[in-house]
C-alpha cells in the first residue's frame, strides 16, 4: 500500500511538474536576428533588443532588455534571443568593427554599419524610434535587419 501511495505521489509530482514547464515554453518565444551585407569580418556584431516606448534612439545602450555580440562569419552574423514573452521589440545593431562596445562617429556620423528593425535607411526624416522599430512577437520569428554605412 505505502509502495503505491509513493508510485501515485510521484505520478503526481511529475505530471504537475510538466505541465508547468510545458505551459511556460507555450508562453515564451525565440526571436531569431540576422544582418548580411557587412562591409568587412573585422569585429563582433552587437545586438541590442529593446521592448519600451523611448528606449530607442539608445546612443550610450542604457535602454536595453538583452545585448548580445556574435562573430562574423563570410559578412554576416546572427543571434537568437530566446525565452520572450509574446509583446513589441525592436532591434538596434551595430558592427563593432574595433570591439569597444559603442558608436563611433566622425563628425555627426556613425563611422560603423548601424541597423534597426523595420528600416532600409536612415536620415534627418527618417530618425529612429522605437515606435517605428518595433513589431509584435506572438510567436518564434526570424528578421533580417539591414546595415547601414554613413
């Protein structure tokens, strides 16, 4: 009797368990980013992921949910940020072509490939924004996002 009340108990305990995890994975995404198109292998690629109103532009990243870097391989570079839960993100990356975790700029310009979510270019009519950088993530995605050199 006590062999099988423990056998039930530890039934239980596992079922209960499962069906935590499972019902937290149903809930939780992956968001895979991809940049092609970089002018040279030298440095990391940093990927910023950003999910508040204002958070983007984030010249210094201080807004920032994940920051993650990754090599490049034959001019691009991916990364996957996993375990999201469904809501809006933007991403903003930068081609750290000499690895000091920043912008560079010349005069008012990045002088390294910078990216955001949703945008082929950037300009004076065309700044940045997490409004404009954003998309809703309810499910495991993938995105390219476009470098830009100014």
């Amino acid at each position: 009797m006590r062999s099988m009340f423990s056998t039930l108990l530890i039934s239980l305990v596992t079922m209960l368990i499962t069906s935590f995890s499972d019902h937290r994975q149903e809930n939780t995404y992956s968001l895979t980013v991809e940049v092609k198109g970089l002018r040279n292998s030298e440095g990391v690629v940093q990927f910023a992921l950003y999910n508040k109103n204002g958070s983007i532009p984030d010249e210094h990243f201080k807004k920032y949910l994940r920051l993650l870097k990754t090599e490049i391989k034959n001019g691009s570079a991916s990364i996957i940020f996993g375990n999201l839960p469904a809501g809006r993100y933007a991403v903003n990356i930068v081609h750290d072509e000499n690895r000091n975790g920043k912008i560079d700029k010349g005069l008012l310009k990045p002088k390294e490939g910078i990216g955001f979510s949703n945008y082929v270019s950037i300009g004076l009519g065309n700044k940045p924004s997490f409004e404009k950088a954003s998309f809703e993530l309810d499910a495991d995605k993938s995105i390219a996002v476009k470098i830009i050199y100014m």
